[in-house]
C-alpha cells in the first residue's frame, strides 16, 4: 500500500472482500507493530508535523534507523511526506487511521460474536 492510496472499503460480506481487508489491516498491524514506530506516530499525533530530525530527537536511534521506520510507516499510508526544500515533514495521515479503527474495531466486534457462549456456571461466577 502506498503512501497516496484511500483507505479501502471495510465490508466483509464475501471471502474475497474479507481476504483484502484483512490483508490491509494486517499491514497496518505490521506497520505498528515496532515500538519505535508507535512511538513515531504518537509524536506526530502530538506535533502535527515533524521533520526527521525533529523524531530522531525524540528517540534515541540513529538517523539512518528512523528514517527505515518512517518509510515503513509512509509505505503503510499510516503517513505522508510534505517535501520542503530539502527537509521532508512527515504528517499522519488520519483518514487512513480512521480507517484502521473503524476496520480494528470491525475485526474485534465480529470475532466478539463467533465466540462460544460461556457455560451457564462461568457466566454465574463472572458477574
């Protein structure tokens, strides 16, 4: 997935349909799922914008480390690149974000309903 690319739809109603959009969220699982690369977003959700010097300030890699997580995160279309003279200011790109939630909380909900119905002396003891 490119930086530039639309969130895709969140339906799930056939294999195929279902097999795309858990494709794209996986990605974006993976896109997260470094420490370094969460920190990143939280630092541009706090800064709105933030040139690579600014985030390799904030953490404690090399420049040449931050700028691979950027890029992960940028291929994701987690963020963009607004390119200025020669410094690039990374922004969140929060209509792919907002997409994640909603596909997030999609997965969870459903696989909230497959689950087996607890036994009714589980149910007992957990109320």
């Amino acid at each position: 997935m490119s930086g530039t690319q639309a969130p895709p739809e969140t339906a799930c109603t056939a294999t195929k349909a279902c097999l795309e959009s858990c494709e794209e969220l996986a990605a974006i699982f993976r896109a997260l799922g470094h420490p370094a690369r969460l920190a990143i977003v939280k630092k541009l959700a706090l800064s709105n914008e933030a040139c690579c010097g600014e985030i390799v300030n904030h953490l404690p890699l090399a420049q040449s480390t931050v700028s691979q997580h950027l890029q992960v995160l940028k291929d994701a279309g987690l963020l963009t690149c607004d390119t200025r003279g020669r410094n690039c200011h990374y922004v969140l790109n929060w209509e792919m974000i907002a997409w994640a939630e909603r596909c997030s909380a999609d997965f969870w909900a459903r696989l909230d309903t497959a689950r087996p119905a607890a036994p009714a002396a589980e149910r007992a003891t957990s109320e």
